[in-house]
C-alpha cells in the first residue's frame, strides 16, 4: 500500500513546493505594490506641503 502511494505522495509535495513559491511571490509583488503607493502617497504629499508654502509667499 505504502509502496503504491510512495509516487502520490512524491508529486503532492512537488505541487506543494510550488504552491509555496508561487504563495511567496505574491507575497513579494504585493508588498513591492504597497511599498511603491506609499513612496507616491508621500511624494504627493510632499508636492502639496511646498504648493502651500509657494501659495502662503504671495
């Protein structure tokens, strides 16, 4: 029985390895997503404090 599973068993852990790496890519791209909307976000708001000071000089 064991012997007739042994092939099974084999090829599930393979799908298993790669569920995991596809699982820490996703990980990898989301967090490299997040990670460029935060500098964006910051660099707006970066834009906006220098437009206020230009605005308040006049």
């Amino acid at each position: 029985m064991a012997k007739a599973i042994a092939p099974y068993n084999e090829q599930l852990q393979g799908l298993q390895y790669q569920y995991q790496d596809y699982s820490n890519l996703y990980s990898q791209k989301t967090a490299t997503a997040y990670q460029a909307a935060n500098v964006r976000a910051m660099q707006a708001q970066e834009n906006q404090r220098i437009w206020q000071q230009k605005c308040s000089a006049l």
